[in-house]
C-alpha cells in the first residue's frame, strides 16, 4: 500500500490550526472518553486498510465475519422484531396486555414472570410473600399458562420467555398450551432466555449450581435441536452485566465468556456443533453513549464469528451469526423529570438500529418508579416505529461503516473485549471465573467508580446532578394488586383438586431417578409433568432435591 | 462508647438488583464505618437474626421488585421481637413515593429512592448515631 500522506498532514494540522484555538481556549476536558472509560480521540482519522483488510475485518453484511450485519438486506429487508417485555400481576391481566400490545402493532411476544416463578417457587411457598405477580405475572401450574396466551394463537407469534433456571418447565408449559391450541412443537418460535451463568454473575435468580444447571441447557438444546426446531434454546445475555454496572467492554466480554463456556458444555455432552449453535441467539444493552454502543455490537459479531469458525470449527455460517435481541438501558433512566427518559431511550433505539439488531424492547419514561403505565408503554413502543419508518437509518445496511471514529472503537473495543476473554480462559473458564468471583469484582469496580463519578459530578447525569428541578413524585404508578398471592394460592389448591395426583406422583418420581442419572435428557419428562399439571414449584424441588442448591459467592 | 458504628446491608426478598446495595455498603465503608453485606435472597428472618447477632446500629435495606410494604415491616417487627429495638432501619430502592409513609409508620426510618447522594445517608447516619452512642 502506498504511504500515507494523512499522518504527516495530520501533524501539521495539530501544530497550526489546532494550536491557534488551544492557545486561545482549552478544551471541556483534558480527556475525553466515552460513557464506559474508551479513549475518544479529537479526530479520527481512516485506518489504512488495504482491500485484504476490508474483506478480513469487515466484509458484507451476511458474509463472515458479519461485521456489517447477519442478514444481506438488514432492514431493507424487513425491520427488527418490536417486542415490548411485559407481563404482572395474574395471567388473565398479562393477556390482556399482551393483546393490547399486539393491537398497538407489536410484532412478537415477550413474557416478564414474577419473582417466585424464576426461582421456582409456586405462588404459596413462604419464600413467596410480598413477591407474586410483582415484576411479572406470576405461573404456578400450566393452568396459568392456558389462560395467559389464551386467544393468541402461538402458530403466529413468536414469544421471548425471561426464565433461566427453571426454563426448561416453562418452556415445557408452552409446548402443553400449544399442543392444547392444536399447535405442534415444530411450528413453535420464540426464545427462552436460559442463560444461568449470567444469573450467577448479576440478575440472582439462580436455583442449582452450575454442573446441573449446565446439564438442564444443554439437555434442552439437545431437545429442541430433535423436537422444536426453530427454538431460540438460549439468549446469552449481556444485558443484566451492563445493569449491573459494567463497562460496555465488560459486558460483550463476559457475555460472549458465557456463550463459549454453553458451546463447551454441549460438545462435552456429545452433540455437534451445527446441529445447535444457530439457535444460540444473544441479548445485549444500549446505553447513551452512541457510539461506543455501535462499536461493541459490531465487534461483539466480529469476534463471535470468528470464535465459532476457528476455535470451535463450526461449518454452517448460521452457527457463526451472532443474532441479538436489544433492550434499552433500565440503569440509564432517571426518576427525577422522568420524561426526559422518552429522549434517553430514542438515543439508545439509534445505538441498536445502527448496530443491527434483531429485535428490540424500549423502555418506559416511568421505570424508575414502577411498573409502566399502558400509556407510557405505548411511547415506547411509537419510539421504534418512528425510527423505523420515519428516521429513514434503516435504508442502507450498517450506514455508520467506514466511519474513522466508529471503526477505531470498533477495533479498540474488539482488542479489549479479546484480553478478558484470554484472562478468563487462564482463569479456567467462566464457570471458574464466577467462582473465584472474578467477574463480580471487575464489575463492581466498574459500578463504583461509575457512581462516584455521579457523586462528584465528574460525570453528569441531566436532571439528577444538574438542571435539577423542584418536582412532586408522579400519581399514576401502576399497582399491583397485593392479594395476589391468596388469588394464586386458591388456583393452586384448585388445580391440585382437579387434576390425577397419582399420574402427577408417578411422573414426579420418574424425573427424580432420571435426574440422578446425568446421562439421561431430563426434557420430557418435564414436558411430561407438565401436562399432568404439576405445579413449577413441584417440578422444581424435584430437582432441588436432587441438585441441591447454588449458594452466592458474596464479593464486596 | 462505642468506637465504629457498625451497619448491615440486607437484601429482602428474591430480586437479585445488588448494585445499589453493594454501592452503598462500600461507600459507607469507605466513609469509615464497619459494614456487614449479607448478599441476596436473605429472608427477613436471617435478616433479623444477623442484625442481632452482630449487634449492628444501623440495618439498611435494598429492594427493588416492589415487595417492601411486606418485607421491610416485617424485618422491623422480627428485630423488635428479637431484642434489637434500638436497631435503626433504613431502606432504598425502587420505592414509590406513596408508600414511604407508611413504611416510616412502621417503624423504617428513613427511605433513599433512585439518584439519592450518599451524602444524604451518611447525613441520616450522623444525626442518628448520637442516640446510638446513648444506648451503651
């Protein structure tokens, strides 16, 4: 390649130009960064790269490494999925809102369940009090699951499910309600997000330890991979580690750790790698920084891609994708002049779209204060269709490509995230790193001096830290009704009435001797018990039992 | 007297949001005072039960999925029940501000909501821990 003139230009231009206004006046800040503590230079200026180059680093959209974008159109094609995540209070409350959302133009589902149902708790266990139908709806036996996706035909819609440690039953509950509806498990789609390595790093909604838990995802991508063919088995998500308070560096890093500690599992288990890594699917944050936002995802893929092909010689290119679903930021909005939220989740719909993902939740002006109100949910949901049909960034694939500044943090953030990879490795892997509570640290650190930031105004946050206002807390905040849990409880007494206690015993007792033979796929007997209407909680302690329970590495 | 004033930072209930409660418990530390973090998912038994044991002034709770009109009074309760009446409880997090009335009826003393500078704890911390002082 020829010399390039730039860099020398580029100095002369620092001596001249630039030092005529520094003289006069300094600038904001003697650093910049950007919101996660990456170097920001004055001017970016173009990476020489040759044609080789371009074709290695970036390539086409739909072509290794999928820098530019998984599919060859993007959204020229057709536009990301809506999916607004939503559920609370009992199923008969979420289903409306499912419907009113679908009303609205939402294109897919997306199920938030209660506390007590992620941890596997039915609605009268102790462990339960003050918590059911409070971030979720809450799924004591299928029952629930009937009513709440009674009169949306799951043949049609695609359904994201929030569940980890306990996703095998649900997933196993929604095969029961399709199959009730005359759906096969074949025509299902959707996603479970049965990412527990994360839950050990940062969301706690943990139940065994990470052996079983292992086992239990990798049964059910073996499962799916034979039965429910176009199931997402598995969102590795890397959003609940940014809510956490990492750096947006920290997040792809440990996100992607997760993804290859699963692929790992499941070769030990014996399965092939192309029969289960094009379900594998992501789900990452975007916070304010634009940007820095675009260049994680797209390094995110880059690396993704080239982990699968090269470390882990996967042969289809659809196990090479690194598809992601995106939610906006929670930890970003503020309860202080919470419509100011509405503009912090339009920058963050920008960050997603511009770096392609599949997929989108938006978050609510006022989820600082509570659950969101129908209204509130509704901004959020207009906010993607006005970037989709009116912004007009969706006409062109991966439009900030070849851009100086978004390249170089590309490249900056892909040099980064790959040194926390090689240090996780030396650590034993991730399930080694969680143990020695190596990630929890890196995180922390990074959440710390975040606040502290806030604290000392180093960093300003509008609205909270300054352009402060007098103002009286909002009235309308969704309430969710605190009898809930007697309503709950007298379903399950129900249930148990109706249904065969001896089928539900005889089932029970079979998964409890398959469970203690590791050989053995635990998934239908689950989807068994299922449909003897067994409750989650039953299920679960089954396995409780058998796996004991994970206990938290308590780093401070 | 006593020299340190010791605190315990308790997460109720079964949501797993700890940054706010590890920020504060290592802000506090970092401001000088002895603190206890009991990691999450604690019950308000266990919560109770290690306030008591490590003879703590102060139990800060965090709690953010909205479970704090049943879990926060009960702690209260379980602690006066258990001989630490003079524990003062206070609490944080994604709290409406229509139920902090009623969780200071019932005995939390004071309730930090979202973008609360720690400075305000440390504030509530001080103007309390002379009566702390008084009690030994």
């Amino acid at each position: 390649m020829e010399h390039s003139k730039i860099p020398l230009k580029f100095k002369e231009w620092e001596n001249t130009t630039l030092k005529r206004v520094l003289d006069k006046s300094a600038e904001r800040k003697a650093q910049f960064t950007t919101g996660s503590w990456q170097a920001v230079p004055r001017v970016a200026l173009p990476i020489p790269l040759t044609d080789d180059d371009y074709l290695e680093k970036l390539g086409f959209p739909g072509e290794f490494p999928y820098t530019r974008g998984v599919q060859p159109t993007m959204y020229r094609g057709r536009f990301w999925t809506m999916r607004q995540y939503a559920g609370f209070g009992t199923a008969e409350e979420s289903n409306r809102r499912y419907k009113y959302l679908l009303k609205q133009g939402q294109t897919g589902l997306s199920v938030a369940f209660d506390l007590p149902t992620q941890i596997g708790y039915d609605s009268d266990d102790s462990h339960s009090i003050g918590e059911v139908g409070k971030v979720g709806v809450a799924i004591d036996t299928l029952k629930d699951m009937e009513i709440l996706f009674d009169g949306i035909p799951l043949d049609k819609v695609s359904t994201s499910m929030t569940i980890n440690a306990p996703a095998a039953i649900l997933l196993a509950f929604y095969i029961a309600v399709a199959e009730k509806q005359g759906v096969s498990k074949r025509q299902l789609r959707g996603t479970i997000q049965n990412d527990i390595l994360k839950e050990y790093i940062a969301r706690g909604t943990y139940i065994f330890p990470p052996k079983a838990s292992l086992r239990l995802i990798t049964n059910i991508f073996e499962y799916c991979a034979n039965e429910v063919p176009n199931w997402n088995t598995i969102s590795i998500s890397g959003y609940h580690i940014r809510e956490a308070g990492s750096t947006a560096v920290q997040e792809a890093a440990f996100t992607l750790a997760d993804g290859i500690e699963y692929v790992k599992a499941a070769l030990e288990a014996g399965l092939d790698i192309d029969r289960f890594a094009g379900r594998l699917s992501f789900f990452f944050n975007a916070h304010n920084d634009l940007f820095e936002e675009v260049a994680k995802f797209r390094a995110a893929r880059r690396i993704w891609a080239k982990i699968m092909r090269e470390r882990f010689n996967a042969k289809y290119p659809k196990s090479m994708m690194l598809r992601f679903h995106t939610q906006t930021g929670g930890s970003t909005l503020t309860a202080q002049q919470p419509d100011n939220n509405i503009v912090r989740v339009t920058i963050q719909t920008l960050a997603a779209v511009l770096g392609g993902t599949q997929s989108l939740h938006t978050n609510s002006r006022d989820e600082a204060l509570g659950l969101p109100t129908e209204e509130a949910v509704r901004i959020a949901l207009r906010t993607q269709q006005i970037t989709a049909y009116e912004s007009g960034v969706t006409n062109t694939v991966d439009p900030l490509g070849g851009s100086y500044f978004v390249e170089t943090l590309t490249d900056q953030m892909e040099e980064q995230i790959w040194k926390y990879l090689d240090k996780i490795e030396e650590l034993g892997g991730m399930v080694e790193a969680i143990r020695k509570g190596y990630v929890q640290k890196e995180i922390q650190d990074a959440a710390f001096k975040y606040q502290r930031e806030i604290e000392d105004k180093e960093r300003i946050v509008v609205g909270v830290n300054q352009f402060t206002i007098d103002e009286e807390g909002p009235k309308d905040i969704l309430k969710v009704n605190p009898a809930l849990r007697e309503i709950q409880s007298k379903k399950i007494a129900q249930v148990k009435q109706e249904r065969n206690n001896r089928e539900v015993e005889k089932v029970l007792q079979a998964l409890k001797e398959a469970a203690q033979d590791p050989e053995q796929n635990l998934m239908p007997l689950i989807v068994e018990a299922a449909k003897t209407y067994a409750s989650l909680g039953e299920i679960t302690n089954v396995l409780r039992e058998v796996f004991g329970e994970y206990q938290e590495t308590v780093i401070l | 007297m006593k020299s340190k004033i010791r605190i315990l930072i308790a997460k109720p209930g079964l949501d797993g949001h700890d940054r706010g409660a590890k920020y504060i418990a290592r802000a506090l530390r970092d401001a000088g005072y002895e603190i206890i973090y009991t990691g999450i998912r604690q019950s308000p038994e266990a919560i109770a039960k290690a306030a008591i044991q490590e003879d703590v002034d102060f139990v800060g709770l965090s709690l953010l999925s909205g479970a704090h009109n049943e879990l926060f009074p009960e702690i209260v309760r379980l602690l006066r029940e258990g001989g630490g009446a003079d524990i003062i409880v206070f609490g944080g997090g994604v709290i409406p501000e229509n139920d902090i009335p009623g969780l200071k009826e019932k005995g939390v003393e004071a309730v930090f909501t979202p973008g609360a500078p720690i400075q305000d704890v440390i504030d509530f911390i001080e103007a309390n821990r002379t009566r702390m002082e008084g009690k030994s």
